[in-house]
C-alpha cells in the first residue's frame, strides 16, 4: 500500500498500472492536481496466502481545500507479486 501511495504522489502510473490486478486494472490514468499529504495505514491483515486487505487514510489538497481518502483495499497475490484488486470507501 505504501509502495503504490507513493507512486500516487510521484505520478508512477507505469508502477500503477503495474501492481493492479489485471482484471480491474484501468486502460491508462489520469492523475488530478492533488498535493498528497500523507498516508496512515489503519488496519492490514493477509486472510490467506493469497488475499489482504488493507484499510487506509490518505490526505491530501485540491485547490486549496483538504480531503481526506478512506478506503479498504484489496489485493490478491499472484505470481510472486501482491496486485490491488478493488477497494470500498468509506463514508465520511
């Protein structure tokens, strides 16, 4: 998660596009003007060899004003590698 926060912050979409699991994975990426501010991982648990899950808060600024994302993501290991699924927001 950390891994892909920061390729959020330095614009990696390559990296992204990379560890996202090919059935959910977006054809390309359009990044926003986001000033990314930090990253709080909440809770991380692997439930099998294969699946985990991940729940984080992400803030950053849009035009001055702050946000915060709430997500708990998943992933699913793969051929050596960790691949983000999908994830559900939470509300705020």
């Amino acid at each position: 998660m950390r891994s892909r926060y920061s390729a959020f912050v330095l614009l990696l979409d390559r990296y992204l596009l990379e560890t996202w699991h090919s059935k959910t994975r977006p054809e390309s990426l359009d990044f926003e003007p986001i000033k990314w501010l930090g990253l709080k991982v909440v809770y991380a648990e692997q439930v099998s060899d294969t699946e985990a899950y991940v729940e984080f808060v992400a803030r950053g600024r849009v035009a001055g004003r702050g946000f915060r994302h709430h997500e708990l993501s998943r992933f699913v290991f793969e051929n050596d590698r960790w691949y983000y699924v999908d994830g559900k927001m939470f509300e705020k």
